[in-house]
C-alpha cells in the first residue's frame, strides 16, 4: 500500500482500517493493472468479480437486501474508491457506479424494489445506471426536458439522457423525467427501468479520454408501470440529491486513490532516475515538488474523511462534501501533473501509469457538480450564516 497514516485518524474505526487493508491485498491479487481493448467486457468482469469477493455489498443499502450495512456507510465507500483507484480507475469505475446506479432504490425503493434489483447489484449480477444528465441539463437539473406522462397504471417516458456511465452495458436504469407536478426541480419523478423495455435504446456509445461505458440514451413513447417510480411523484429532485449526497464525498476518495499512486510513482522515478552522478531527488527543487504533493494528499484527505465521518454521525454535510470534492480532485490534478513532469518523456507515453492518471483524473472535477458548482455551494452555505 501507499503511505497508510491516515488510516489512523481518529475519523476511521479498526473495521475501516480492516476493511482497506483486506481490500488492498485482494486488489493487488485480483485487479488488472492493464487495460484491453474491450472496456465493456472488462466492465462486466470486473463487477463480477467485486460482487462475488463481497466488496459491492460495501455500495447497497440493507443487511436484507445483500448490503453490508442497513445503511450505507460513507467512510467505506470512501476508502474502497480510494483503495481501488489506486490499483485500477476502471475498478474504481465499476464499484461507484453500482451504489450509484443503484444509490435511488436504496435510499427511496420500496420494499418490492429493493428485493428486486439490490441483492443482484450487491453480488455483481445485475449493472446497474444513474440516468440524471441531459444534452441541456447537466448541472442545472431544473433545465430537465425528459418527461413521463402518466397514463392508467403506467408511466410514458419520452426524451434523452446523456454521459450515462454504464449506458449500454447496464441491467438496470434509474431513470429522472419531469412529470409535473410543481415548476422546475419540484416537479421531477424517478423510475427504475430495466434495459430492453420497449421504446428504450442506447441511442449513441461516448468515447472519452479515460475509457469507460458511457452512452447517451433515448425514450420514445417507453412503458413502464407505475410500481417503477421511486418514491412519490415529484419528489424525484430529492431522491437525486440524496443519493448524490451519499457518494460525492467518495468521488473525492477516488481522486484521493489517484493522486496517491501519483506520488508513488513519482517517488520511484526521484529515487531511480540517475542524473548528473546522483538521482533525481537529490535536488531540491524534486524535494520541493515531492513536500507539495504530499501536503496536498494530505490536505484533501482531511477534508474527506471530515465529511464521511461528519455524514455518518447523522450530521449536515452539504458544505463539507462540496469542499472535499473540490480540493481533492482539484488537488489530484497537480499531484498527477507533478508525477508527470518528474517522468519527464516517458510521462507522456501512452499507458504509462501516470499518462493514465493524467486521463482518469480529468473527469472527476467535472461528474457529480463540476468544481463551479461546489464553489457556489460552498458560498450559498456560508451566506446562509450571515446576520444569524
């Protein structure tokens, strides 16, 4: 493992600390460190593997429904992204997007809907999706053109989405459309809709710089029963943001695991590179560059483990997660880019281990609110103190 401190912090308890190290040997046993040609195949192996070693039960929500927690514990979701992406942002990848495809049905399914689909996701047997973006709607949800007429016992869905991470290859879609019931964000529903229902396709596969399952979907005149809402109409917004809630902080985890195994990387190539009679890191502007990455691991490790504990006390944790989404992916990304710079040409080859954190890395600051959309949130919560 990398500098293994942290795990220490009084944030984290002794199953945490069992939890990352178990992990850790397992990912270095089991996760490939290469990539293929066929992201979708390996995707699929992937989550079949995390589910059958009992790691994704870590991303349900109830001990019934094959979670490992009746409630999904923010610290180990955190240290499992991180720990994964350490070894493999495709893992990494894979894992989030079960408690994230799935996170709706967790918090807000019914019962029915929980025993149908979390069992499945929870052992790697059904892929699951988060059907939020649209072409006009990315960071303002209110702007959502998707709708769902009601008609009878069901629900019409007509519309797109689009940046689905595991469009094309998941089993299951939460899927948000706007059914009226109040103007703007009050007056969105969600469905869970299983992929091959009628008058649903995958109207175009994405290809980004950080290879993963990623589609645009569209609806046309799409049937399903009214039992596949989640929750109450209109109360969609909500389901989001709470399931948004729960796994923004682990995007900083993740960022986390990224830029760790950036310095690592990073410190291998100081101390190995021969240069002028000595090694790289006898100079110190390397030395400079090595203390500046690793207080800013540190610092967004801080602000991380604050906010996942911070919301597994049952605490407010709007402005904390915002801050440490924002700093550590932010700081991630000139971690990363240091490594690279200490590599020097061969930084910048393909499939190098930092050339593919550059790649992976780039997104983070932008999925789940882009760092402008934490800045505003993080003022909008300060304000609200002002003259109180």
């Amino acid at each position: 493992m990398s500098d293994t401190a942290y795990l220490d912090w009084p944030f984290l308890e002794d199953r945490h600390r069992a939890l990352a190290r178990e992990l850790d040997a397992w990912a270095t046993a089991h996760v490939p460190h290469e990539h293929g040609p066929d992201v979708d195949a390996e995707c699929r192996a992937l989550v079949k593997s995390l589910g059958a070693a009992g790691w994704l039960r870590h991303a349900v929500g109830g001990t019934a429904h094959g979670g490992a927690a009746d409630v999904i514990d923010t610290r180990s979701i955190c240290l499992v992204r991180e720990t994964l992406a350490r070894h493999s942002g495709l893992a990494d990848f894979a894992f989030a997007m079960q408690g994230l495809g799935s996170g709706a049905i967790s918090l807000a399914g019914t019962p029915e809907q929980r025993a149908a689909w979390l069992p499945k996701v929870a052992a790697g047997e059904a892929i699951s999706a988060f059907a939020l973006s649209e072409p006009e709607a990315g960071s303002d949800v209110a702007a959502m053109a998707c709708a769902a007429r009601a008609e009878g016992e069901h629900y019409i869905i007509d519309g797109e989405k689009t940046w689905i991470s595991n469009g094309g290859i998941a089993d299951v879609y939460v899927v948000f459309a706007r059914t009226g019931e109040a103007p703007g964000s009050r007056g969105i529903s969600a469905f869970i809709v299983p992929a091959g229902t009628p008058g649903f396709e995958i109207a175009e596969r994405i290809d980004v710089i950080a290879p993963h399952p990623l589609a645009r979907l569209r609806f046309t005149n799409c049937r399903v029963p009214a039992s596949a809402r989640i929750g109450a109409p209109g109360e969609g917004f909500k389901v989001a943001m709470r399931t948004l809630d729960v796994f923004r902080t682990s995007v900083a985890a993740a960022a986390l695991g990224f830029a760790r195994r950036a310095l690592d990387e990073g410190l291998h190539r100081a101390t190995t590179r021969k240069m002028f009679g000595g090694v790289l890191a006898d100079f110190q502007l390397t030395q400079a560059k090595l203390a500046q990455m690793a207080t800013t691991i540190d610092s967004a490790a801080l602000l991380t483990y604050r906010a996942a504990w911070q919301r597994d006390q049952g605490r407010p944790v709007t402005r904390e997660a915002a801050m440490a989404k924002m700093v550590a992916t932010e700081g991630a990304q000139q971690v990363i880019d240091a490594a690279v710079q200490l590599w020097g040409g061969l930084g910048v080859v393909s499939e190098v281990p930092v050339e593919r954190l550059y790649r992976e890395i780039r997104a983070l600051r932008i999925y789940e609110g882009a760092t402008e959309v934490q800045q505003l949130i993080i003022a909008r919560e300060l304000l609200k103190g002002v003259g109180t």
